[in-house]
C-alpha cells in the first residue's frame, strides 16, 4: 500500500514528519509539499508561473519533494509525476492550529490539498492540532513541537480507513486535536459556524499611506455538536465527515425560480 503525505506548513514542517511516522508500518509513504509555508491559500493552483520540485532530506533521513507552490500543486505533482499509481490514502497535515468551521475550511490549505487528493477518489484524512506554549520545544536551535497524540491518533484512523475505505457519500475526514485531549476517542461532530471572528487593523507606512493587516479573535461555538464546541469547551478530538459536491436543493431552487 502507498500513503501521499502533504501539508500546507511546508516540507520542512515538524508535523508532516510525524504523520509520515504514524503511517511507516502501514504503507509505502511519500511526502510532497510546498516548499514554504502556504497557510490560508485555500484550494489555489498555480497555473500562470512554472513549478520547481526539490528534494529534501527529512529529519529521519527519508527523502521528500518541497514543491515550489500551493498545497494543491504539490498534491497535482506528487500524482500524475512523482508517484506511479494512485496512493490508497492521502494525509494532509498534521497542521499547526485548528481548521474547523463552515467559513474557514475553504480558505485552509491543509484542506486544499485533501480536497484535491478527494477528488480523484482517494480516501483522504486532514488532520490539525491545537498548539499551546506547552507544545513547543527547541531542539538545535529549530522549534519542534509535539504532535505525538496526533501522530496515534492518525495511525489509528489510518488502519480504519486502509481497512475499509471510506463510506459512500463520505470524500475526506477533517479531524482537530484539542490541546489537552480528554480521551483517545473520536467525536464525531458537525461544521461550526466559523473559527474566527475577523478583525482589521488599519495602520500608516512612513509615507502616510494606509494598509492593513487581517487577524481574528478566536470565536468559541455555544453550539453542542459542533467541531469548535467539542473541541473548545470539552477538548475532544473531533472528527468531521466531508464531501467536494456543494450542490445545495435544486427542486428548491427551480421553485424560487417560477
């Protein structure tokens, strides 16, 4: 069995490593990501510039492709160039921070690259952690964080999903881990409202000229049953099932339409 391992962090992300770990006992696995951080980059292909591939020596001395664009080419290239058949399951992550919520997962690039990866019919499992202080360490002067109850908890899954695939109707997995997770069980939650709640700092550059900077305050769900609420309010891990088809009703709609 093949495993592809992307990410949106970057090749040289701590948590890819640990994903790739998770799934060595069980597959042939390959790791090709952006070269660079590309975190909020949604599902975007790069088709107006070339795409460079490099290798990498990963830390565990396995070789890797940094991909010199989003999480969706790496994903395209990994496919239809580096690998030679379609891989039986597709990791993107672990990714650093949550991707939970109806108005944030389009905008993720840990989900970018899943949905491309879903969408040619590959089990596809996106998986994400809360980081806190307590997480990060430095190890020779690069920062290291523990992604080690990610790492079982993804193994486990992945035996699920190599085992039996995945449900009709069911494209990718999108599971969170809390910081402090209450047990080693998932919780099988729906999408929350959103993750954050936007906030715009406008600011002058030395000339006067105004610009601005997108940031967020966290928004914590009062909704039992929902990714943020489980996650946020009773640290569970969660577990989303997903599908790419976003056809809402269209007998609804030919009804408006009269």
């Amino acid at each position: 069995m093949k495993a592809l391992i992307s990410n949106d962090d970057g090749i040289t992300a701590s948590g890819i490593l640990v994903a790739k770990k998770s799934v060595d006992d069980l597959c042939d696995t390959y790791v090709v990501a952006p070269e660079t951080q590309q975190s909020g980059i949604g599902h975007a292909l790069t088709l107006y510039e070339p795409l460079r591939v490099n290798e990498h020596v990963l830390k565990d001395g396995s070789i890797g492709y940094g991909v010199s664009g989003t999480p969706t080419d790496a994903v395209t290239i990994a496919l239809f160039e580096i690998m030679d058949e379609k891989p039986d399951i597709m990791i993107s992550g672990i990714n650093t921070g949550f991707n939970i919520g109806k108005a944030e997962l389009t905008t993720s690039g840990t989900l970018g690259a899943a949905m491309e990866a879903a969408s040619f019919n590959i089990p596809t499992i996106a998986i994400s952690q809360e980081v806190t202080r307590d997480d990060v360490k430095f190890e020779n002067g690069a920062i290291e964080i523990d992604f080690d109850f990610a790492g079982k908890m993804l193994n486990k899954l992945a035996k699920i999903v190599l085992k039996k695939g995945l449900p009709e109707g069911i494209d990718l997995l999108n599971v969170n881990i809390p910081a402090n997770p209450r047990d080693e069980e998932f919780e099988v939650v729906k999408l929350g409202k959103r993750m954050y709640t936007p906030i715009i700092q406008k600011r002058l550059d030395p000339r006067e000229k105004p610009y601005y900077w997108i940031g967020g305050e966290p928004y914590v769900s009062d909704e039992p049953g929902s990714d943020g609420y489980e996650l946020r309010r009773e640290q569970k891990t969660t577990i989303t099932p997903l599908k790419i088809d976003l056809t809402s009703d269209m007998d609804l709609l030919k009804e408006w339409l009269r």
